[in-house]
C-alpha cells in the first residue's frame, strides 16, 4: 500500500497543471519571439550571403551563372538547416507547454502546423540538391511543402491569438510571416 501511493505521489507530481492564461501568454510569447529573432537573422544572413556572393561572381568567375547556381544551392541548404535547427527547439519548446484547457485545442493546431512546415525540410533539401539552375532552386521552395505550410502556420497561429484574446488577454505571436529571401521561411 504505501509503494502505490508513492507511486501515486511520483505520477502526479510528474504531471504538471495547466498554465495560467497570464503564465502562458508569457512564456509563449518569449519563445515565438525567441524563434523569430533567430529565424528572421537566419534569413538576413542567408540573403546578404547571397547576395555578397553573387556580386563577388560577376567580377571574378569565368561562368557566373553554373556558379550562382552552386552559391544559391550551397546556401540555402545551409540556410535550411540551420532554420530546421530553430524550428525544432522552437517545436520543443510548444511541446513541453501546458496550455490553459481554453486554448489547448488551438496550441496543438499550431504545434501540429509547425511540425508539419518542419517535417518537409528534408524533402525541400533533396529537391534544391538536385537543382540544376536557379529557376529549379525557386521551383523547389516554391512546391515544396515547406512553402505550402504557411499558410496552415499562419491560419493556426491567427487562431491561437484569437484564442487568447477570448480569454481577455493579448497574444502576439508574430505570426503574419515577414518578406524573407526565402519564400516560406515561416513567421
């Protein structure tokens, strides 16, 4: 009897409570804002990396556009992957909130969104490998799922806000996405 009711003592305190509304518009929106700090200097770099790397070609490679190709490819890889990493400390961070029951629903929504823009990345990177112009590399973020996510982040991202607002309170999650180099980069 009293191994079950440590056991008992052990369960539920593993278990934590809800969130307050009030403890959880904090801590979500220093995560949101953590991951679109990264995210958004992620894009600057990837787009002066670019950029630079393209004006430096035009005045001394012998094929500036196979080696644009070469730079826009080998960069936006990078930048893919260093934009996964965010986005899976960013999932990691949704997942371990428990969020108030009024707007649960909405949470997973949006953590669901996020995964699922993060789970296509492998797949956008396989394809802009196997780019062989600068046209193939817009072609593969433009159909990838990773650019078809969006607008599932965008919208549960909406609905989380709106969520919170019904609770009487203020929620800004950034999630509007910002014009990046690379379309679909996420808010």
């Amino acid at each position: 009897v009293m191994a079950l009711a440590a056991l008992v003592l052990l369960v539920t305190a593993g278990c934590s409570s809800a969130l307050t509304v009030e403890d959880y518009v904090e801590e979500i929106e220093a995560v949101a804002s953590a991951y679109v700090t990264e995210a958004q200097g992620l894009s600057y770099a990837y787009q002066s990396g670019v950029e630079d790397g393209v004006r430096d070609l035009l005045e001394s490679s012998d094929d500036p556009e196979r080696d644009a190709v070469e730079l826009v490819r080998a960069e936006t890889m990078n930048y893919l992957v260093l934009l996964e990493d965010a986005m899976l400390r960013y999932s990691e961070s949704l997942t371990s909130m428990n969020p108030p029951d009024a707007m649960s629903e909405e949470h997973r929504a949006y953590l669901a969104a996020v995964d699922a823009v993060l789970a296509s990345l492998p797949e956008t990177r396989a394809a802009i490998t196997g780019a062989s112009s600068l046209e193939d590399v817009a072609f593969a973020l433009g159909t990838s799922g990773f650019s078809d996510g969006q607008a599932r982040w965008t919208a549960t991202c909406l609905a989380l806000e709106q969520s919170v607002r019904d609770e009487g309170k203020g929620l800004d999650l950034k999630c509007e996405p910002t014009t990046s180099a690379v379309e679909g980069a996420g808010p």
